[in-house]
C-alpha cells in the first residue's frame, strides 16, 4: 500500500523560512516530487529528488532521506505570493501517489 | 505550445446523467493520467494510460471509463453521474525517460458538480 503524510496546513510570516516535512510508506520508489498549487489552479512542479539529500532551487530546498522515508520542502524568504498548497508526491513506476497537501499562509 | 488542456473548465450534471471530459496535450507526451481532487484527500489517480491504445486502472477507478484512441487525447466518462463524483478532474501528461523522472505537467482541471 501507499501512506504518505504531510501537515495540514501551517501559517509563517512575510521574510521567514517554513519546512514542511513528508513521511512516506510505499511500494516501489523511484524519487520524491514537490508541486505547488495556488487555489483554483493546477498544481506545478516545484522539485524533484531521486537520491539522499540536499537539492536548491533559489528560494526553495527540498532535502531526502530515502532510509527513513522521509522529506521535507525549505521556503526561504517568505512571499505573500508562496501563499499555496504544497503536495508532497512519491513516484513509484509510471505513477505518482500524493500526500494530502500542506496549505501555507503568509501573513504580512 | 499549448500544453495541457481540459475541456469543459466546468460543468453541473444531475445525477444519473453521462459526460465526457477531455484532455488533449500537444508535448508527444506517452503517459497521461486523470485524478479527481477532493478537499483534504490530495490528488487521487483513476485511470491512467502509458501509450496509444492503453489504459489501465487506478486508484479510484469505479463509476469511470477511458479511452486514448490518440496519443494527444485521453478521455474520461462518467456514465451515470452520482453526488460522490462532485470534484475537480485533473489531467496531467507525462514523458518517457527523463532524467527529472516522470514529472507530471497538468491541465487546468475540470469542476463537476452533481446534484
């Protein structure tokens, strides 16, 4: 079976940093993806890591730990604008399975 | 390019009643993929199709069907709409062998209402 778990939703300020961790239990593992989705909107790809580690995307870090099955998205430098849901999505074969999603709010 | 595209963005169906959503995607992408998204459960995978004339089921795949007569084209139909089928659909497509792995690209979802 596939478990994948992710926070809710989490609230930081404007110029802050949020982690937003993912543990996962599943059947077959290719790699780990993040997607931002705004409300209303489709989701788009933010990361995607395949082997233990660290990977940096200006702002946005996303770290692996494939022994403990675990993830987590770093956002630094908090913008109103990263005010969105993020989906933590295990890729196993040809198929993604995703977490619930962690909604973030930025407040001024 | 155009990407992904759905076609209806939205539609309200009473229950009982059949439609056809359509997904089109202009990348030669050989994967494509339907979800329904619900508030709280994520993205949740009903059929997907790993190349022209293929399809295989997902992980809620009951009340649905599909068809991928076309390598640009995956439809999903519902024939006999019911209120737990109230959702937004979403499309994705995705190519073969990447080094980035089997990123997804997604359409701008469908919104189904049935009453």
């Amino acid at each position: 079976g596939q478990n994948i778990d992710q926070p809710t939703e989490m609230t930081a300020t404007e110029g802050a940093i949020v982690q937003i961790n993912c543990t996962y239990q599943t059947s077959g593992f290719n790699g780990l993806f993040w997607y931002q989705q705004h409300a209303g909107e489709a989701p788009t790809f933010l990361s995607y890591n395949v082997l233990d580690g660290l990977e940096e995307k200006g702002r946005f870090s996303s770290f692996l730990s494939r022994s403990k099955g675990y993830s987590y998205l770093l956002l630094k430098e908090l913008q109103m604008k990263d005010s969105a849901s993020y989906l933590c999505a295990v890729s196993s074969g040809n198929k993604l399975t995703f977490g619930g999603g962690t909604r973030v709010l930025v407040k001024p | 390019n155009a990407g992904v595209t759905q076609t209806p963005k939205f539609r309200v169906l009473k229950t009982g009643q059949s439609m056809t959503l359509l997904c089109a995607q202009d990348m030669n992408h050989e994967y494509m993929y339907w979800y329904r998204q619900d508030p709280g459960m994520g993205l949740r995978l009903i059929h997907y199709s790993v190349g022209e004339g293929t399809t295989a089921k997902g992980e809620v795949p009951d009340g649905y069907n599909v068809s991928r007569l076309k390598k640009q084209n995956f439809l999903l139909g519902l024939e006999s709409a019911a209120p737990s089928q109230t959702s937004v659909y979403f499309c994705a497509s995705s190519p073969l062998g990447r080094r980035e792995g089997n990123e997804q690209f997604f359409g701008p979802g469908t919104r189904l209402t049935v009453l």
